[in-house]
C-alpha cells in the first residue's frame, strides 16, 4: 500500500535539513544479537562484587568484640551522617516557620553514649539491628566508631530544646551511667519505657576516701532513681554492684538482695542486662539488683517475665 502524500510544510526561507540516517532494522537486530531477526533482545547483567577474603563484616567485627577481641573496631571511610532527608535538620516552611514534624517511635536513646559501658550498650543494641540515638561528647569519634549505625547528638540536657529533639523518634531510653540525664525539667512525653543503670547502692555503701570521691555521682544517682520513679512511665532500675572491667559472658548472676552492696559484676555483663530488659515491658517499675555469680539465665525473657510476675504477686 502507498503511503499518503506528505502536506508541503510552509516555507522558512531555509532549506530543510535531510532525516538523519538509520540503519536498516535486520542490521541493527544482528549488531546486538549477532542472529536473526527472531532473535530477543539482549537482556542486562547485574555486576555482584564479592567481598574480597580478608574483608570482615561489620557484624563479625562487633562478634569480635563481644567474644573479647580489640576494645573498639573503628569504622573507616564512614560517611559524614546527615539529615534522614538529605535536608537541613531544622526544617522550614517557604514562610520561615519551623515545622516539628513527628517521627514514628522506634529508635532506642542511650545516655552518656561515648563513655565505656555507653559503647558496649550501642554495640549489643547493633547486634539487635535498633535504631539507635546517642547523647555523646564527641560527635566525630564515635560517628567513626560506629558510622551511620547511631545518630549522635551533643548538646546540653538542661536546655529543653535540645533534650526534645534528642528524644523525637525514641521509644525506649537507657540511661547506662549516672550522668543526671534525668531532671525535673525533662518532658519524657512519648517515652515507653525507661531503663536506668544505677549503682546507688554502691555509692551509698562506699566509705572514707571513696565516699567523698563519690558524692557527686551519688547525688546524680538519687536524682535519676526519683525522677524515674515519678514519672510515671514504665521502667526497670537495675542496681548494680561495683562495675569491672572484666571480659563478659565467663560468669554467671547473683540476684539476691543486698548483693549489689558487696559484690561486683562485668561492664559488658551490666550492659547485656540492659539491652535484654528493653523488651521486658513491666507494668510500672521493676526493680533489682545484680551481680556477677554462678546463675545462667539462658532465656532473658523468661526470667524478666518472672520478676515481674514476682512483683505484681506482693
């Protein structure tokens, strides 16, 4: 069949360009199939890059930690953390109103997070693939220690403004040292539960020298245990004894009453504790005290599950 005849385009006053050059459709399909006609178009490849065998994960290396390997492995070559948006982390409005804009409560904030027991926390909760937040003083070492794992905030907890944007987004709060974290001014509106590590027991048992050394941190830990216990929200205070630092994982637990006064119990050990009680919601509070002893608990949720069933029962 012919083709209908073109209508002539109007004159430009130009000469019209020719159509560029096509070739032919039999030679285009053999370029790329190398066959006939009926042969299908070449699909594409995905690449798959192996790691290279002297490579470890990141999961091996936090193992490597656990099981007693190197203090701390420094993640290299992290990327500088940025806003989740890509943004600016204040957002604003085309009128220059900031916009609170509410995240979904699924992250985990850990107080007090570049001190020694603060790093096991993050690394068990790494383990446990949370989303994790983490007041620090050095923002730049422990961004190069865990990378885009933890969110690091630094700044002030007496100024509201700061402690309402650590806590944005945060479930759960574990608070691994007596820091004063805890205030009659912080707004724990949204929190779900609280975890509190304290060794009041201690400080309040330690004599002489010791004891003067230690008032400060005592007054902090009473300050934490009442602004916790009046909050209101559901919390397990673990009362420690004498943190060491001892590998973890080599000894059992003592729960017995009184035992925190006397006894002592490893920083990793404390630090499993904590992130093990996170699932084990209680009513209102949870309170006990620990140390290291011949007790293997092999299920954590069993056991929380039974002191709390404990606490209800009094």
């Amino acid at each position: 069949m012919l083709a209908p005849p073109l209508s002539p385009r109007p004159s430009t006053g130009r000469p019209t360009p020719p159509p560029p050059l096509r070739p032919p459709a039999a030679a285009t399909t053999r370029a790329v199939c190398g066959g006939p006609l009926s042969c299908k178009p070449r699909r594409s490849t995905a690449v798959v890059r192996a790691k290279s065998k002297g490579e470890a994960s990141f999961t091996d290396r936090i193992l490597d930690y656990i099981e007693g390997g190197p203090k701390l492995r420094r993640w290299y070559g992290a990327p500088d953390l940025l806003p989740k948006d890509g943004g600016s982390e204040d957002e604003e409005n085309v009128f220059g109103v900031r916009i609170d804009v509410e995240e979904p409560r699924d992250a985990v904030l850990v107080t007090n997070g570049d001190s020694e027991i603060g790093q096991m926390v993050i690394l068990a909760l790494i383990l446990k693939r949370a989303r994790i937040k983490a007041l620090v003083k050095d923002k730049r070492s422990t961004e190069e220690a865990f990378g885009t794992y933890v969110e690091c905030m630094v700044g002030d907890v007496e100024d509201k403004s700061f402690t309402k944007k650590a806590l944005s987004g945060v479930r759960s709060v574990i608070c691994p040292a007596d820091d004063g974290f805890f205030s009659d001014l912080i707004d724990l509106k949204g929190v779900q539960h609280i975890v509190l590590l304290s060794q009041l027991v201690v400080y309040r048992n330690s004599g002489g020298i010791q004891a003067i050394l230690n008032s400060k941190l005592k007054k902090l830990a009473e300050r934490d245990e009442e602004v916790v216990l009046a909050s209101g929200i559901p919390s397990t205070i673990i009362r420690t004894a004498s943190l060491q630092s001892t590998p973890g994982g080599e000894r059992g637990f003592d729960f017995t009453e009184g035992v925190a006064a006397k006894g002592t119990i490893s920083r990793e050990d404390a630090a499993t504790l904590c992130v093990e009680a996170l699932d084990a919601i209680p009513q209102k509070t949870l309170i006990f005290e620990v140390a290291n002893g011949d007790k293997k608990v092999e299920d954590w949720k069993e056991w929380f599950a039974a002191q709390m069933k404990r606490d209800e029962e009094v």
